[in-house]
C-alpha cells in the first residue's frame, strides 16, 4: 500500500515537472528571438515593452489555450472511454468535434465573429452540435437487441466526422470562399482561441466542467465494474450514463473553438493514465489532463519553434504522435 502511494506521488511529481519545463520552454521560445532570461525580466518587471507584448499578449493566450483545451480534451477522452469501454473512444474520432465546428462554421458564416454577442454564444452553439452529433453516432452505430460494438461505434464515428468535415468546407465555400482557409486551418487543428477575450469567456466554463466531472469520480469508477454489480451498488446506470455523456459532450465542444478540431489527444492521455494509474479516476482524471497539456502544449511549441515558416497547425503534429498508438490499441483491441 505503501509503495503505492510512493509510486502515485512520483507520477504526480513528475506530470508537474514535465508541465512546468514545457509551459517554461514555450514563453521562452517562439518566432522572435528570446530566452529563458526574458521571461525572468518579464516576471520581475525588468523588461523592455516589447518583449513584455511578445510574452504577455501572444505567447502567454496562447499556452493558456493549449492548456485548457488540451486538459479538456483529455478529459473527455477519459470519460468516453469509461462510458463506451471502449480504449479507442476520443470525441475526435467519435465525431464531436466535427459535429460542433459544422455549427461553429455555419454561425461564423452568416454571423460576424467580431460580435460581442455571437462569441459568447459560440460555446453553447458548439455543444449544440457536438450532442446532435454524438446522438446520430450513437443511433447509427446501436443494434437492436445487441447493444454497442466498440467497434462499430468507431467506424459510424470516423465516417460521421468525414462527412461533416467534407460538408463544412462546401458549406463554408458557397456562403463566403473568403473564410474558407479559416474553416481548412480550424480543421487541421489551428489554435484560435489564443485571445485574452475568448479565455476569459471560455476557462471559467471549463474550469466548472472540470470540478462537475471530478465529482462523478466514484460514480465513474463504480461504472467500470459490470452493470449488474453498479445496479447492486445502487448506481443509476442510465443517470450516470446521461451525465458522463453530456459532461463529455460539454468538454470536447468548448475545447473545439480554443483550439480546433484536434483528435487523439484523450485517446493517447487516457490510455496512458489507467496503464500508470490504474482505473480509480479520482487520480486518472487530474493524471489524463495534465498529460493533455503536456501533448498539447509539446505539439503547439514544435510548431512554432522548430517548424517555423511551414504554417503545420498545432493539430497535424499530435496527429503525427496519435495515429500510431490508435493503430497499435486498434490492433489489439481487434485481436
């Protein structure tokens, strides 16, 4: 029990370490030239206006970004996993994230985005279209008296998002061509969100979105025994199910205008934190989106710093970091 403890406090300790060199590493480098020096001025009110713009006003939204969509991301991709059983679940693949930019892309196409009004509703038009998406998937992919195949969730998941990626860009390109590179750019996983004015609309509703979902802890790990022992325990299967849609739904959708339709982040993070942590999602939860931000955060500094000039969005790159490990759990999970 011991030892336990000892091994769960080094895995923290060294998550937090991780976190705090790579938020470090990416105020010090980026398109400008600069240092780890630079941000210290910056911290003690020592430096010059301009590199206090550079580090304040655009490195520093943007890591935020990173890392609230980054955790929320995770985070969702945890839940789907208990909620399906499934270690392939991620609201990328399953469509919600296409689902809730088909609707951000029709609002930015027939509304200005520079109303006040249209931003602070774009959140809720994103959950609006990622639980529209997630429930056809979900209808699609069910067969009477059989239940939910994991892998047959994926495939109706994986087709749904391509539809809806190929349809927005139509949809977008007949309305108005001109913000058509915004939705191709949003599709490969752009952080746009990297405003002071949309972080201060969008974090206070992730950071209750988070609190919400760590509070089902016991309900969630209740759920990963079988449902006849969740009954027996006085767990309301179809409640829980409900909620740990709707949280997941929630989380996914909002990440979505921050930072584009990124997939694969919950899909790596989760896995890897039920194989370090086990499935107690009182530790699982904080592990999974810290690792999200690290992926996150990792992907977008590669990016800027070492990729400069190429234009590769933040999400092309956790793609390239994804794609093996879902063909690797996809192959075992097929087995």
């Amino acid at each position: 029990m011991i030892s336990k403890q000892v091994n769960v406090k080094l895995i923290f300790t060294g998550l937090i370490l991780a976190l705090a060199v790579v938020v470090i590493g990416s105020l010090a480098f980026g398109y400008s030239k600069s240092s780890l020096w630079d941000v210290i001025e910056v911290l003690i009110g020592r430096a010059n206006s301009g590199t206090v713009l550079i580090i304040t006003r655009i490195r520093l939204p943007r890591i935020l970004a990173c890392l609230l969509g980054g955790a929320s991301l995770a985070l969702a991709g945890l839940l789907l996993q208990t909620l399906t059983r499934n270690p392939l679940a991620d609201s990328g693949i399953l469509g919600i994230n296409a689902g809730a930019g088909m609707v951000i892309a029709c609002v930015i196409s027939y509304w200005s985005v520079e109303s006040r009004s249209v931003i602070l509703a774009l959140p809720f038009f994103a959950m609006l279209g990622g639980i529209l998406t997630i429930m056809v998937v979900y209808l699609i992919a069910r067969k009477k008296n059989h239940g939910i195949s994991p892998i047959r969730l994926i495939i109706t998941g994986v087709g749904i998002s391509s539809m809806l990626s190929g349809t927005m860009v139509s949809i977008v390109g007949n309305i108005d061509r001109y913000r058509v590179d915004y939705i191709v750019s949003w599709l490969s996983g752009k952080v746009s969100g990297d405003d002071w004015t949309t972080l201060t609309m969008i974090a206070p509703l992730l950071i209750i979105l988070w609190g919400l979902a760590y509070s089902r802890s016991r309900s969630l790990n209740i759920m990963n025994l079988n449902e006849q022992t969740a009954l027996a325990l006085g767990l309301q299967l179809q409640k829980e199910r409900l909620i740990t849609l709707s949280l997941a739904t929630a989380l996914a959708a909002i990440s979505v205008v921050l930072v584009g339709n990124i997939t694969f982040v919950g899909l790596v993070t989760g896995h890897i934190a039920r194989k370090w942590l086990g499935g107690d999602h009182r530790l699982t939860m904080p592990a999974s989106m810290i690792l999200g931000m690290v992926l996150l955060l990792i992907a977008d500094t590669i990016g800027r710093v070492l990729l400069v000039g190429t234009g590769i969005p933040t999400g092309l790159i956790v793609s390239c970091i994804g794609a093996p490990y879902f063909l690797y759990l996809m192959s075992r999970v097929a087995q």
